[in-house]
C-alpha cells in the first residue's frame, strides 16, 4: 500500500538540478588532479589494415611527453566485449576501422600530446575493407575477425509460414533502410584515471554502466573486479552512448596511469566522439506481408541484416529485441522473422536508445500504412483490425497477461490530434497550395527491461543516520532521466519524509554491489522496487521499536509526515526521529539492502520463441507536417504523444522524456546521418551531423496513460525509449499523407524528399 | 592552436600599417566564427599565420550610415545590427533578411559582414543580397582606397582578390529605385544553425504593371557569386505572371550548370533553385515593397 | 610564444592577466580562472554549450580569443548565480522541468538571460529563436522554452 499517495504520481522538484543551473555541478571534463597528464590517441590511419610496426622513440622523447603506449603495455587481456571479447582498446594485430587506437600518448598538455601523435609512425599493410554489411556474408567477403563475419543470427518462429501466406489474399513485399545515427550527447566522452597508494584503479568520467565498464577495465587491467574503481562524474547526456566506448577510453587511461604513476584525462574532441565512439545500427529490413482482403494480416516474414561495425559490443542483444518485436504489436498467427548482425569496417554499432526498436518501428509503421493503402482502408482503421488486445498470443507466442493499450493509445492520440478531421482536410487544402500539410502515426508495444537476454536484477541500500538524516544508493546512475528524483521520491514515500530529506548518494562501483546497467528502460521498474524494498526494510525496523513502545503490532503502523502512526489513530505517534533513536538503541541496524530480481522469462534460441519480457508498454505518437515538395523541407508543427507507463511516478520528468525522445525522433527521421565512405566517417562535427534546434521541434503534447502493471512499483514501467521509437515513421506516414510519396529510408532529407533517394559525394573530406 | 602572435589595432590607421610590413604573414580576425575553426582545424605542427590582427577596436569601420543616395556598412557590423537596422530594414530589407539568417543568435552577436564577404563561402548568406543590390566592395591599405564592384572580387570558392596589405572596410550599395521590392529566401537543411543549401535574392521593380528592372543573385550555386542576367533579361518588359517566374528560374539552373557543370549535387540543385528562384520573385513580385 | 597582457572584467571582477595569445576565451574562463561552468561540446561554435555574454550578449566562447576582450566584460553562469538561492530564470528552470542532463544549462540560461534583458516580453518564436543556438539532446527544448516563457509572463506583472 502507497502510504503516502502524495509522494508519488506527483512532480516534486529535481533533487540534482541546483547544480546544474548554477554551474557547479562537476562533470568529467571539470575534474583537476594534481600532476594530471592529457592524453591523446594515435588513430588507425586504414579502416582494415594489419600493423606491421608502430615507431614512438621520437614521439617519447618530445619534452613534456610522460609516456607512449601501444598494445604491448596492455597488462591484462587484449580486449573485453559484452559476449564477443573483440574489442581492442589499442589495436595490437590489426585495426578494424578509423577509430582504433594504435598508441596512446600522455603528456603534460593537450597540445603537447596532440604533437606527440603526430611524430608516432605506424607501417601498415592494408587489406581489403568490407563498408557494407549485405556483404558480409559472402563467402568472398573480407574477414574482420578470425571467427567469421556473422555476429549473430537470431529467429523468430511461429505457425507455419508457407500455411500463413497461402491463406493470404494478397502477398505485399517492402524494404526500408535506416542509417547509422550518433547519441550526440553534448558532452563528449572523458575519463579520468589514477592509482590510489592501495593499487586500487580509479576511472571517474562520464560513464554510464559502470559495472560493465568495471569488467572490461579490469579484464584489460589484469586487475581483480574489487580493485578497480569506476565512479561516475556528473553525466552530459548518454542515451546508451557511454558505456564501451568508455571502457576504452578507461582503458587506454588506465595504462597510462600505470606507466607514468600520475592521474591522467582522456577527454575526447567532437571529431573523435563522431569517429570512435559506437553508433546506432544501421539496418536493412525485408518485409514480406500476408493478408486478407478484409484487413486480417495472416503472416509475416522478415529478413533484416544489421551492420555491428567493427567490433560486436551489444548487437547481440540489439537484434534479439528486434527479432522479438519485428511484426510490431500486431496479432500475426504465422512468423518467419531472421535478424542478422554483422561485422564490416565501419564505426562499431552497440546501445542508443531504442536498442534496435527505432529501426524496425520504421520498417513495420511505414508498412502498415503501405498495406492499408493497398487494401484501400484507412491506416488507423487497418491497425485497429490487427492491434493486440489483452491476453492475445505475440508473435514469440507470449500470452500478454497485463492491458494491452495499444488500442487507447491510438484512441487517445487520435482523438487529441484532430486525427479523422485533419486526414480529410489536409489533401482537400492541400491541392491549392504549395507548402503541403500531412498528418501520420506510428505505434509500438516494447518488452520492459533487459528481458531473456539477461539476468535482471538491481540492488538499493537505504541508511539512516541517527540524526535522521536519510542516504540512498543505487547500482543504477542518474544521467538526466531523473532517476535521482524517482528514486528519493520512493524512498521518501516509503519512509514517510520529505524529499528534501532523502540524500541520493552518487554511486560508484565500490559502494554497491553489481545492478546491471542503466540501460533497457529499466531503472524504475527495476530499481524503483529495489528502492521500495531498501525503504520498506528500513522502515520495518522503525515500526518493530515503534510497535512495542505503542504496545501495537507493527502492522497497525505506517510511516507518514515524519512520524510513525498508528493507521486507525494517527494522533498515536512516535515522531521518526525518536524512531530511530528507538531503533537504535535496541541494536537494529537501520542499513538496508534491497534487491529485486525480475519475474520469470525465457527464450529458446533454437525455436526463435519465449516469453521474451515481463511486462510491455504501448505507445502511439502522431506527427503533423508541413512539407515543401519543391525544396524537400520537412517541418514537423505538432507531434502528440500518448504513452502508457504503468504510472508517472514523476510526471514532470516522464513528459521531459517523451519531449526528448520525440525530438530525438524527429533527428533521426528528417537529419541525422553519420555518413561513411569506405570507412571514412564524413560527418566530423556538429556542424555536418544536424541534430534539430529548438527552432526545429515544434509542440510536443505529452499524454500519459496509466495502466497499473503487477510487477512495477506502485504499478509503473517505464518511459525512456519507447518515446523515441514513433516519431521518424510517423512523420514518414506525414510526409507520405502530405505528398503521395513513399521514401523508406532514413533520414528523409531535402534530397530524399526532392528526388527520392539519397545523393552521395563522390569526394572523401581527408580528416 | 597553433602559436601565433596577437596584436590589436586600436585603429584603422595602425591596422593598415601594420598590414603594409606583414601583411602576408598575418590572418585578420573580427568575429572570428570561420577563423577560429580554420585555425582549430590546423594541425599543431602545421604553417600557420605568424600573427592574428585583432580589429574589433576599430569602431570607425562599424556601423550604418545613409546618406540619401548611398547606404554604407562598415565591415565591422554584426549581422545582428544589420538585420535589426531600420535603414537597412526600410531601404534594404532583403540584407536584413539574409543577416538574420546568419547561424544562431551567438553568431549574428560577434560575426560581421565583412568576414561573410571575405570569407568567399559559395554559400554566404549575406552576398546575394549584396549582389542583388549593386554592392561596391572598399578596401582600405596603406596606398588608400580601392573600390571594386562586389561580384569582381572573388576569384574562386573561399578566395576573393583581397591584397594582404588590405583591410575590407565597408560595403555600400544604392538606394534602390523607387517602389523597387525584393525578397530574399534562404533554404537550410534545418532552421537555426544551418548553412544555406541554397538561397536566392532577388529585386523588381515594376511600373505600370510591367518588370523594368530585375535582378536575381543566387547562393551556394556558383563558384563565385553574379546576379544572372540572362534570367533577368527574360523579365524585362513583360507582366509578372507564374509562367514568366518559371522561365526564370529554369534560366537561374541552366546558368548554374553552364558555369559549374554538371556534379554530384546538380539533380537535386537543378530543379530546386529554380523553384527557389520563381518563389522569390512571386514573394517580391506580391509582397516585397 | 609570448604572453600577452590581458585585462578583462569577468563577473565583475577585475584581472589583469598574463595569457598565451591563441588561448581561447573559453579556456580562460575555465582553465585560468577554474570557472568550469561554462562547458566545450563541439569546439566550432555549433552547439552553444560554450556559450557566455560579452558585453551584454550572447556569444560562443569557443569562438573568441581572448587576447580579443581586452577591457571587455565577461558574465558566466557563475556571474549570475546570487550569493544565496537562485535567480529567477534559475529558479524557473528547476521548477518547469527545463533541466535533464545539465550540460547545456549553463548556456541556455545565458543565452535567456540575454533575451531578456534585451527584450523582456518574448514571443514564444523569439525565445525559440534565442535559444536556437543552444543544442539540447534531452528536453527536446520544450519544457526550456517554458520556464524562459514564464519569467518573461513574470516579468510582465
């Protein structure tokens, strides 16, 4: 029972933003050591290459220059990776792509270390490079690793294909494109490294898992997990962007420190956030689409490949939730879905919010719209025949035992976005003017949390100070989501106090034991019930004293306005503060650990079927456009979108995340594209890779539905990535509404929109 | 960065002084928006320029002056200043357009319009609508003053014939004629912060229902920026009217392929600054008085 | 190199200073005076993050050197945070859930600061405008533009 209802569902003010509007907040690139070296990175001068030699005699005795290291100095393992140990820090035998590093240079300044660099000679001898992962597989293809080019093949089975199709009327065939995408967070990559006295290794930094980080760290480091510390600094902006692209950089950090004995700062320039770090997939997707005249979709088969880079990273677990949600939240009695992630020599690909969800969302949106079409019905019309409703079988042959709101929130959406007036009205005006206006949408459902692909558990611990005073860690990291907040908002809850009372400790590897990631959209539905359970454990000590001191049992009392109250006469109190001194004076330790493992899920790799998730979320988001046939401007006037979280334990903070999922969209479907030739990534800075501007999102209407889910605290889900899986084919539908023109790839630039395909530059910009 | 010494004129006297012993060893600097990511783009070893000229103490070439007959701008304005003048908003309101175009309100506060002009970018967003208005270009060095008609001064993309003993001190244009209107339209992949992909200024001036004047200057087409008088003369002497725009605007791309060929861009450039073209003389043809 | 003499008035505060001539202004804010509030996203002046007001308007301090703002006056985030509490636009900012990661505050702030103080009732457009130099990665600019919306309604009464 939610003892005090006002704690949550409410929008008390961010515990962390003081800092942050007044500039004290310390992010990684702010930290100061004493006698803290910069170091800067040899790249690879070929995306595929062997290194034949790497000369750094001269580059060492620059002055001011502490140290030079290549893959020789790596004291531990070579590389680290999620399932694939294949990511190498500094290259040793070979470079993958652009983005490798072939040495590492500490020195007394920036500008030192960038000289340094440039007197460091590296033969090579190049090989054949692979930039397009429909190669990949070839039997002729470039080798990028010894074990073969294919990643992973995972599958999707469900009835019979060959039956489901033959039940068809018709058969509808597509294929859509999306393009590799940067988080573009900000705040570039930095780290941090040093050596305490006790030989315990600290990386702070802009990290994001740190556990993860700690792994590969010490597995490069040669070092025991308990003697590596990963501490994260106030965090720029993520996404899903720093975690082993942080490991590198920690890594190669880490090396340094242990030559030179002295802190050193690895801060990456924008180019090299824009060349090194990984990227969203980019994807392929063949769909092909059974129906029946009357709308029924009978059977799907779906082929897409997915270009992992160079190095794995999560692609593994990336395509799993592809392969999972490819047919989208639709019932199809007949699945055939493969996803196959490959390796090329591009820029490796691994998590950006969504995590294989804004690729295929794409796909099967676009799609539906395209069927519909076909068939001569109404897009809305067609989903609603087809949508998932409570208890239904999903394609992995899950039954959906929670609600299914798919349904409302195409009802909701449509019905605040003017949907059926405007569909009508718009090719009416549309006729007379230049500037054409269209109007579209897009749903999804999304598994919540890591799902089969991994165990699932997270821990809290909840201390309180015999002054009262209350401190609360988590494994799980604030980035600007406003974990911090939700979480104090629980803890507060549950202990009856003021959030203002409720101190968020910044968690860092050695201070909790390993919760996963903060990845996944996992943090409330996870750690908020590892908080509720550290709270609630807390506070059952208090009322154990409390109950005797009342002569009550402790279930008569609940915690509420700073006193513990008898329920049925609250004026029969122990204030907190004497609770505690209670409590402690009985011996009771007021620490408490809570740990929350999610419920029972399965995947049967060889089958392609599981309950791949606990619980799902729904969502809908439409997207009014106005586009310029002439010059291929798109501008997207209003997007409304309804998300079912279960409950807004925050309701400020789940519109901040719809509002920048939705904008993140918006980039995604009409700007970005980190453009590679041959290996070469051309888009260096934010001045070439557009992310939009204010002037270029316009209103955002956040609507947020609540449908209370069993295995959340206090029914809630979660919000984070299905919010930016929507907007890029809702707006494709938009523009297809506005134009009568179908463009599946991503992003729809001016040139896609003018000429229907995109224009490539056949020069290379030398970096 | 790059070493290199800063000095700071106090004056236009000093600066040309200073340009006439080193001038070719020395970058000057005003806003600095495109100089300071030229020199970040350097590499720590590479040549740079031995000295950076700070100008911006040089109030006398800042500023907007109208004499009747003339409009002069000193080089030293921010576009900000530009686009919010209400000489240039009465008497030039398609520059003030294009300067308020220019990047984000952070650049419009800093950059000048002497630096978009010597900068030579093929897509500056200032110099079509300095074209379209008959602009003069005026240097100042030591030996004094030298004024060239502002198409003349660019010899290729990022290269204008500026000496290095010269400084870029103002740009002044007619009034235009009387009841002449303009527009000037700029297309960007995104609305803020963006470079223009392509954009076009033009003026008309129409008496008795009849275009007597026309002139068209169009961005990020050329190597080097012209009014195109081959669309304009298509104008004279005829009513506006959607077909006659169209004409102009097919004459606008068939230039641009005859000067710079055929490329990688021209499918999607061909057909848009056309269209782009047609609009802009509709827009002025209809509302730009 | 040589050093260069510099005097500069930064958040009030007079300093006279000896610099390298191709220090940017935005490394003499944080690496001279360790006023770290003002931050590097890009280097080229395309994401604001750098951004501070100089002589009362709003630039990218990326862009500047600051050899160049001899006798100038420079404000940070620093220079508008008050001895206690926070001012208006800062309290608006926590209130109306403008604030994620943090990264860009510090320039989105200054960057309405200077709107304000120039033109105090903005249009939605014009602060949109204001700010459009100024990249966010996490609100998706809404809730921004309304906590800069609300000063300015503030402001009116």
């Amino acid at each position: 029972m939610n003892q005090n209802p006002k704690m949550i569902g409410t929008s008390p003010k961010r515990v962390d933003v003081r800092e942050k509007v007044t500039g004290t907040a310390r992010y990684g690139e702010d930290l100061r050591m004493a006698g803290m070296l910069y170091a800067k990175v040899k790249h690879a001068e070929y995306p595929h290459a062997k290194i034949l030699s790497v000369k750094t005699a001269r580059a060492e005795k620059l002055k001011g220059v502490a140290a030079v290291v290549t893959a020789a100095d790596v004291p531990g393992n070579p590389a680290f990776g999620a399932i694939i140990i294949d990511n190498q820090p500094i290259a040793g035998d070979k470079v993958r792509y652009l983005g490798d590093a072939v040495a590492v240079v500490a020195a007394e300044t920036e500008a030192i270390a960038e000289k340094a660099v440039n007197l460091i000679k590296v033969k090579y001898k190049e090989l054949p490079g692979l930039f397009d992962p429909r190669e990949s597989l070839k039997p002729d293809a470039p080798l990028i690793h010894e074990g073969g080019n294919l990643i992973v093949h995972h599958k999707t089975r469900r009835g019979d294909i060959a039956a489901g199709f033959a039940d068809a009327d018709r058969v509808i065939e597509r294929s859509y494109s999306v393009q590799r995408v940067d988080h573009a967070y900000i705040e570039p990559e930095v780290v941090v490294a040093y050596f305490e006295p006790d030989g315990t290794l600290v990386v702070k930094g802009s990290h994001q898992s740190i556990f993860n980080i700690r792994s590969a760290v010490a597995g490069v480091m040669g070092l025991p997990l308990s003697k590596v510390r990963i501490v994260q600094a106030s965090l720029g902006g993520s996404f899903g962007g720093k975690d082993d692209c942080m490991s590198v950089l920690g890594c190669r950090a880490g090396i340094l420190a242990l030559k030179t004995g002295r802190p050193v700062m690895l801060s990456n320039s924008r180019e090299d956030s824009l060349v090194e770090s990984y990227k969203r997939h980019p994807y392929f997707m063949d769909y092909k689409v059974g129906v029946k005249d009357d709308g029924t979709i009978t059977a799907m088969e779906i082929k897409m490949v997915a270009d992992g880079g160079a190095y794995a990273s999560m692609t593994q677990f990336v395509t799993w939730r592809s392969v999972v949600h490819a047919t989208g939240p639709y019932r199809v009695p007949h699945v055939k879905t493969d996803v196959y992630g490959v390796y090329t020599n591009n820029t490796y690909t691994g998590a950006f919010r969504g995590f294989g969800s804004p690729q295929i969302t794409f796909a099967y949106e676009s799609l539906m719209d395209e069927i519909a079409e076909q068939l001569g019905m109404e897009p809305l019309q067609f989903r609603r025949m087809n949508i998932l409703h409570d208890n239904d079988i999903t394609a992995t042959g899950q039954k959906l035992d929670h609600t299914v709101s798919v349904g409302q929130a195409l009802d909701v959406t449509t019905k605040a976005a003017g949907w059926e007036a405007k569909r009508k009205k718009f090719p009416e005006e549309n006729a007379g003017r230049i500037i054409k206006h269209g109007i579209g949408l897009a749903c999804s459902y999304r598994g919540v949390a890591l799902g089969a692909e991994g165990v699932d558990a997270t821990g809290a611990i909840v201390r309180i100070h015999p002054d009262g005073s209350v401190d609360l860690t988590t494994a799980l990291v604030e980035m600007g989501q406003g974990l911090k907040t939700v979480f104090s908002q629980i803890a507060a809850a549950e202990l009856g106090l003021p959030i203002g009372r409720i101190q968020y400790r910044k968690t860092d590897t050695s201070i909790i034991i390993d919760g996963g990631p903060t990845v996944a959209s996992r943090s409330t539905i996870m750690g908020g019930s590892a908080v509720k359970k550290a709270a609630i454990g807390a506070r059952e000590k208090l009322c154990q004293v409390v109950a005797v001191k009342l002569g009550v049992v402790p279930e008569d009392l609940i915690a509420r306005d700073e006193k513990i109250m008898v329920k049925d006469d609250p004026a029969r109190s122990v204030s907190f503060l004497d609770a505690v001194a209670l409590a402690l004076d009985a011996g009771l330790s007021l620490s408490s650990f809570g740990w929350h493992v999610s419920p029972p899920i399965w995947w049967d790799e060889e089958e392609g079927k599981g309950d791949a998730y606990f619980t799902y979320v729904y969502g809908c988001q439409i997207a009014e456009v106005e586009v310029d046939p002439e010059t291929g401007k798109v501008n997207v006037i209003e997007v409304w979108a309804a998300h079912d979280v279960g409950k807004a334990i925050n309701p400020d903070t789940v519109r901040g995340q719809i509002c920048g999922g939705v904008a993140t969209a918006i980039g995604y479907g009409l700007l970005e594209d980190v453009e590679m030739v041959d290996g070469v990534t051309k888009t260096m800075n934010l001045d070439e890779y557009l992310i939009p501007t204010a002037m270029d999102v316009g209103k955002i209407n956040a609507i947020i539905l609540e449908n209370y889910d069993k295995y959340g605290p206090y029914g809630a889900k979660c919000i984070a990535e299905p919010t930016a899986e929507l907007c890029a084919p809702a707006i494709a539908n938009a523009v297809y509404h506005a134009t009568g023109k179908r463009i599946r790839d991503l992003p729809l630039n001016l040139e896609r929109i003018v000429l229907g395909h995109k224009l490539v530059k056949k020069k290379r910009r030398v970096r | 960065m790059i070493p290199f010494t800063l000095i700071r004129a106090e004056s236009l006297q000093q600066a040309l002084d200073f340009l006439s012993r080193e001038g070719s060893n020395a970058k000057i600097i005003a806003g600095g928006t495109d100089l300071m990511v030229e020199l970040r783009d350097l590499s720590p070893d590479a040549k740079g320029p031995d000295t950076i000229l700070d100008i911006t103490p040089v109030d006398e070439i800042r500023g907007i002056k109208d004499d009747g007959g003339t409009i002069t701008v000193g080089a030293l304005t921010p576009h900000r200043e530009i686009s919010t003048s209400p000489i240039i908003l009465q008497a030039a309101p398609l520059l003030a357009s294009a300067c308020s175009t220019v990047g984000a309100t952070q650049h419009r506060n800093i950059a000048t319009i002497g630096g978009n002009v010597i900068n030579g970018s093929p897509a500056a967003d200032s110099v079509p609508a300095l074209i379209a208005l008959n602009a003069e270009a005026v240097f100042q060095s030591k030996s004094g003053e030298r004024v060239s008609l502002l198409k003349d001064i660019y010899l290729k993309p990022y290269q204008t014939d500026i000496k290095d003993d010269e400084i870029l001190t103002a740009i002044r244009f007619p009034h235009l004629p009387d009841g002449a209107r303009s527009s000037y339209i700029k297309l960007g992949r995104r609305n803020a912060l963006a470079i223009s992909r392509m954009n076009v200024a033009v003026v008309l001036v129409i008496k008795d229902g009849k275009i007597t004047e026309a002139r068209i200057s169009p961005g990020s087409t050329m190597p080097t920026p012209d009014r195109i008088t081959v669309a304009e003369e298509i104008m004279i002497g005829e009513e506006p009217g959607e077909e006659l725009f169209r004409r102009a605007g097919k004459a606008v791309s068939d230039e641009m392929i005859n000067r710079s060929g055929r490329r990688w861009s021209t499918p999607y450039k061909e057909p848009v600054i056309a269209a782009l073209t047609t609009r802009a003389l509709w827009v002025a043809a209809s509302e730009g008085v | 190199m040589k050093k260069l003499k510099l005097n500069i008035t930064v958040n009030g505060i007079s300093h006279t200073l000896r610099i390298a001539p191709n220090l940017r202004l935005l490394d003499l804010l944080r690496e001279e005076l360790h006023l770290t509030g003002t931050k590097e996203g890009c280097g080229i002046g395309e994401c604001g993050a750098c951004t501070v007001i100089l002589d009362g308007r709003a630039v990218n301090s990326c862009l500047i050197l600051a050899g160049q703002c001899e006798g100038r006056e420079i404000t940070t985030i620093e220079g508008v945070t008050p001895e206690d509490g926070l001012n208006p636009l800062q309290q608006s900012f926590l209130d109306n859930g403008a604030v994620q990661c943090g990264f860009c505050t510090p320039g989105m702030i200054l960057s309405a600061t200077a709107l304000l103080h120039h033109n105090s009732t903005p249009t939605e457009a014009e602060i949109r405008e204001a700010i459009s130099g100024n990249l966010c990665r996490c609100t998706g600019y809404t809730q921004i533009v309304e906590a800069i919306q609300a000063v300015a309604d503030g402001s009116k009464e």
